[in-house]
C-alpha cells in the first residue's frame, strides 16, 4: 500500500464506519472503529502529511458527533459515554501521530554541529540531505581530512558515496 492509495482506503473506512454508526441504535460502541482510518493514514503517510492525520481525525469527530443525531433510538446516555471515549482514542492517536511525524520530518533535516562555538546549523542540499557529519562540515566550508575519517574508524566521506 502506497501514499497514494491510503486517503482512498481511509476515506472508504471512515465511510463504512459511518454507516454502521447510523444503521446500528445508540448504545453501542462503532465510534471506537474510527481509529482505524486515523491509523491508516498515521501509518501510511509521508512524514510531512502530519495534517491529514489531524484533518482525518476532525472528519471522524464530525461524524462522531453526527451519528449521535442520526443513529436510531437506543441508550443515549451510555451512547455519549461511548462517544466520549472513542473521541479520546481518536484524538489520542493523532497527536501522538502528529508529534511523531514532526519528530521524523526533523530526521529528515538534520542539524550539523559547526566547529565555531558549537554553532548549530541546518545542513540541506537541493533535494537531498545528507547526514554524515563530513557533508555538514563541507556544507559550512571546512575541509575533510580522510585520513582523520580512517583514524576514527570510519570510511571517508569519498568512499561512502
């Protein structure tokens, strides 16, 4: 499953669970199954979609809250406690997923210590980022000895591609 089809199948369950929700009497607990397309789409979405998980969990609380008027008569008190809950596990999941995802998008840009002073600096190329410390050090405009690379153990920047 790929980044393309997973709003496709998110929106295909949210769909689903919606009409079990309005199709089954107040009482029961189907709101709790609209965690499945929030972790659909926290799961099989690029670290800087972390939108759509938060805008996936905001359509599964409309329609929490939906289902609530349009479902057929049945416990309503125990239906709201159910709500509640679901709603807490949905909301649970997307933030966890959003701090999660923001963490991996910061991954993916690292931060490269310079030489003076400890100065902090995002190291970016083009399209790509590089994350050996060598290409952070380039990036700033010093110099890498390989032989130094060799003397800690590791390949040189040139030899690792």
């Amino acid at each position: 499953m790929g980044f393309v089809s997973s709003p496709v199948l998110s929106f295909i369950v949210v769909a689903s669970v919606f009409l079990l929700d309005v199709s089954v009497p107040l009482g029961f607990a189907t709101p709790v199954l609209y965690v499945i397309p929030v972790a659909l789409v926290a799961v099989f979405t690029p670290p800087t979609a972390f939108v759509a998980v938060f805008l996936t969990a905001g359509l599964c609380t409309l329609l929490t809250f939906a289902g609530l008027f349009l479902s057929p008569p049945g416990h309503f008190d125990l239906a709201v406690g159910n709500r509640f809950v679901a709603l807490c596990a949905v909301w649970a999941i997307a933030i966890i997923t959003g701090i999660r995802k923001t963490q991996e998008q910061d991954a993916e840009y690292p931060v490269s210590r310079g030489k003076e002073a400890g100065v902090l600096k995002r190291v970016t190329f083009q399209k790509h980022v590089r994350t050996s410390p060598a290409y952070g050090l380039r990036a700033l405009g010093h110099t890498v000895d390989p032989k130094a690379w060799i003397r800690l153990g590791r390949a040189s920047p040139e030899q690792s591609g």
